[in-house]
C-alpha cells in the first residue's frame, strides 16, 4: 500500500472517530436536554392543575375556569386528568376528548403514598410522558392529578437528528478523505520527484548529475541536500578510484616494460658478454624491487581504504627514533650526506599510542625523502623534542625543496614533482606516511624553501606516564 493511501487512510480513520465521538456526544445531551424539559413541563403543569382544585364538603370542585394559563392546555401534546381518590377521572383537558390518561398498575398506590409518579408509557404506538402526583389539602389526600405529554415530536426530532448527524459525517469524511488524497499527493510528490531522479542517475551511472534542490528548506529540500552531498562523496571517491586504478597500472607496466625488454634481450643473444648479461640482470632486479615497493605500497593504501586500523599500544619514543636513526645512516652510507640524531629536549622516558612498526615505517619514508632529495654532501637532522602535551619528531634535509605549487599536491597518491622524477621513488610513501600520521591522531606538517630544503613535522599525542601506585 502506498504511502499516500496510508496517510489518507490513517487521516480519514482519526476524522471518523472524532466525529462520530462528537456526534454521540451532541446526541446525548441534546435528548438529555430535551427529556428534562418535557420532565419539568409535566411537573409545572401537574403543579399548576392541582393549586387550581378546590375541595368543598368532601367532594372535589372544579372551577369550570381552570387557573392554569389556556395556552398550555391548548397544546395538543398536552393532556391533562384529575382524578377523585377511587381513581375516577372528575375533569379531563380538551385534548383528551372525553379518553382517559393510561394508568400502570401500582401508579395510583405510589401516589397515594405520597410519591409522584414520572414514567414513560406507550399506548397505541405513542410514546407518553405521564407524572401522576397526589393532591392533597391540609396534608388530607383528595385526588390525583396525571399530566401527559405527548413525546412524538421529540422522537421525530431526533431521528431528524440522527440522520442529519450520520449524513453531514458521511460527507464531511468523503470531503476530509478527498482533500487529504490530494494534500498527501501534493506533500509527496517531491519525494516521488526525487526517487525518480535518483533512479535515472542509478541507471544510467551519472554520479555527476544532482537533483534539483527546492529552494525552501524544508524536510523535503533537506533529503535532495543530503542526497546531493552523498553523490558528492560517492562522485569523489569513485574518481579517486579510477585515478588510483590507472595510476596504479601505469606505474606497474613501467617496471613490467624493463622486465619484458631485458628478458628479452638476454634471450635474443646466447653470447652475449657477461658484463652486459649482468647489467641487464641488475635492471631486472631493480625493476623487479621497485614493484614490490609498489605492490606493498598500494596494499597498504588498500587496506586503509578498507577501513583497517591499526592496534597501537604504549610505545617508548627514543629507542623507536635510534633505531630509525641507524637505518637512515645505513641508508646514507653510500652517499656524502650527514645524518643527526637530536634528542636532548625530548622527555626522558616520552611514551606514545603507537603501532611501533608503521610508525618506524612513517620515520623511515621521511628520511629515505630526506637523503633522496639531498644534496650529494648534504644534512639531514632528526629531531625529536617534547613540547606541552605532544612529542615531536621533525625530520629536515638541506635538499631541492618544494616548489610552493607542489607543496599541497605531495601527500597524493603517486604525486612526484617533476623535478623528482629523475629519482627512484614511487609517489606512495607520503600517502603512506599521512595514512599512518591520522591513524596515530598525529598532526603532520611540511615546510620548505626550494634549493633550502624541507622540514616535515609529526607532532604525536603524549601518552602521561602511568603514576606509580605506592605499595604500602
Ligand atoms: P616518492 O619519494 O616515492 O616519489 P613520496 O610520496 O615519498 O614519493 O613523495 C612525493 C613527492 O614529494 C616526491 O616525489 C617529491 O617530489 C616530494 N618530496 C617528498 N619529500 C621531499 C623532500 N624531503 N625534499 C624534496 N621533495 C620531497
């Protein structure tokens, strides 16, 4: 069932109740209403008849003008009888036209005892109200006086208002049905505007199309919003994708090339001489080497993009950053370049939330960039210092630089500044390093003057020393 029908239908079903309720409820009063008056007319009447009987030597007398306002007893649903205490009738109203008022059985007994009688009786099909009360002089009992009137008009009017009431609800909820159809049909059409959109940009793969945004913001301008939002993640994560796809395919059928050729080469010529048989050994091997540093780059960044954390633990800074620090002199040896181990403002026993191997691993990307991009006798200085609540570990060279329109560009995804080209790299390290930077909820920074050289800065959350609990 639609979501229109439902909201005209829960709509109509609450209107219904409610107006059924109020039309009970207005029925009920008003025939509550109405009775208490007929009730109090008969009981007026009965009063009004019986002050005007007169009681003279033992036999009642009634004035041939009766006291009691004409009008009343011209009224045809009025009727009117004064009994003699045998229960005869000695006087009947006009309406009566010489019949006599029904009398239940054990009406005249409660009067007579004092009680007046009010009770709804049916004779010939016609519903009466009839109060029989007892006329007494000088608290002598000497005859009753029977008030009746005559209920058909009530009872007509209220099936005229039951009708009406029934029919005006009928109407009322075919016009509230009708109109909450084409208010719920108004309301919804955006959202039906805005699933058909998104269905065609679903089929035919258009993340760069966007809905059409109403201008006021209410909750249905809110949903395009967010929907367009979406598709402007989606749209930039599906490009990121493809970019990464083809960058990756094209730095891997570089090496791939090399490999071909050289193969193909050493398999051309049986006699070739060693030297050159060895030189295009050594290419293969490299080319080979730069793959693997490729694929284990490229799954890392998979893996990150898979949402995979990393588990840290409490890690100690200073044996972590002399390690780091001999692999890059390691690294340097082949070349004139200094390395420098600095130390002495960290603080003595610094700890951090660390996954100790990416984090050696983000250290090393640093410092392998800063010997790379070197000059041939150049510096390269490794710095770790505490400053308030953070540990920072900075890692500057006397290198190339980078050119300030390279600068926001280098911690892409295969991003090499053209000037870097000529060296061995993959253009995935700093990637890597920021990955592993957030991961440690690091802050990482670069500075650099081109022909100066770079300082990248990792400032890493300090993890409080755990106080000693004293044993007592
Ligand atoms: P790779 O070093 O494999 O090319 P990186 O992601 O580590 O890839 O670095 C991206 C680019 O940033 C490098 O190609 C280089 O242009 C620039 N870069 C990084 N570190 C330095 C540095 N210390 N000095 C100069 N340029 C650098």
């Amino acid at each position: 069932m639609s979501l229109r029908v439902r909201l005209t239908l829960w709509f109509t079903a609450i209107l219904a109740v409610a107006l059924i309720l109020f039309g009970v409820l207005v029925y009920a009063l008003l025939t509550r209403e109405l009775y208490a008056d007929v009730d109090a007319s008969v009981e007026n009447k009965a009063h009004d008849a019986a002050l005007s009987v007169r009681y003279e030597n033992e036999r009642l007398f009634i004035p041939t003008r009766i006291r009691v306002p004409e009008s009343q007893f011209r009224s045809p649903t009025i009727y009117t009888e004064i009994l003699d205490t045998n229960g005869q009738a000695v006087w009947r109203s006009d309406t009566l036209q010489g019949s006599d008022l029904p009398l239940e059985p054990g009406t005249l007994q409660r009067a007579h005892d004092g009680e007046p009688v009010l009770e709804t009786v049916v004779q010939a099909g016609q519903a009466l109200r009839l109060y029989t009360a007892p006329i007494l002089v000088s608290g002598r009992l000497i005859g009753y006086v029977q008030v009746g009137r005559n209920l058909a008009d009530i009872d007509v009017a209220l099936q005229q208002l039951r009708v009406w009431l029934l029919v005006s609800i009928v109407i009322a909820l075919v016009a509230a049905g009708g109109g909450g159809w084409l208010l719920a049909r108004a309301a919804l059409r955006p959202i039906d505007q805005i699933s058909q959109a998104a269905r065609a940009i679903g089929l035919a793969q258009r993340l760069d199309r966007r809905l059409p945004t109403p201008k006021i913001t209410d909750e249905i301008g809110r949903l395009a919003a967010t929907f367009n939002e979406m598709l402007d993640r989606l749209e930039a994560a599906f490009l990121a994708q493809q970019r990464f796809v083809a960058d990756a395919s094209h730095e891997l059928r570089t090496p791939l090339t090399t490999i071909q050729g050289n193969v193909e080469f050493l398999r051309r010529d049986p006699d070739m001489p060693l030297s050159e048989r060895i030189e295009a050994l050594d290419d293969v091997a490299d080319e080979a080497n730069r793959m693997a540093r490729l694929v284990n780059g490229l799954l890392a960044l998979a893996r990150a993009d898979a949402g995979r954390h990393l588990e840290r633990s409490p890690v100690e800074l200073r044996p972590l950053i002399e390690s780091c620090f001999h692999q890059a002199q390691a690294l340097a040896r082949p070349t004139n370049i200094t390395v420098e181990l600095v130390l002495n403002r960290l603080e003595p026993g610094a700890r951090v939330l660390a996954d100790a191997d990416r984090l050696s691993e983000l250290f090393m990307i640093l410092l392998d960039n800063a010997i790379k991009y070197n000059r041939p006798d150049g510096l390269v200085r490794l710095i770790a210092l505490t400053e308030g609540r953070s540990h920072r570990v900075i890692v500057s060279d006397t290198g190339c630089g980078i050119a300030p329109e390279h600068l926001p560009h280098i911690f892409e995804r295969f991003y090499r500044s053209p000037s870097s080209r000529s060296e061995d790299g993959t253009g995935l390290g700093l990637a890597i390093a920021r990955w592993i930077s957030n991961e440690h909820h690091a802050k990482m920074t670069v500075e650099s003057v081109p022909d100066v050289g770079s300082t990248f800065t990792v400032a890493l959350p300090a993890l409080q020393p755990t106080p000693l609990i004293p044993v007592s």
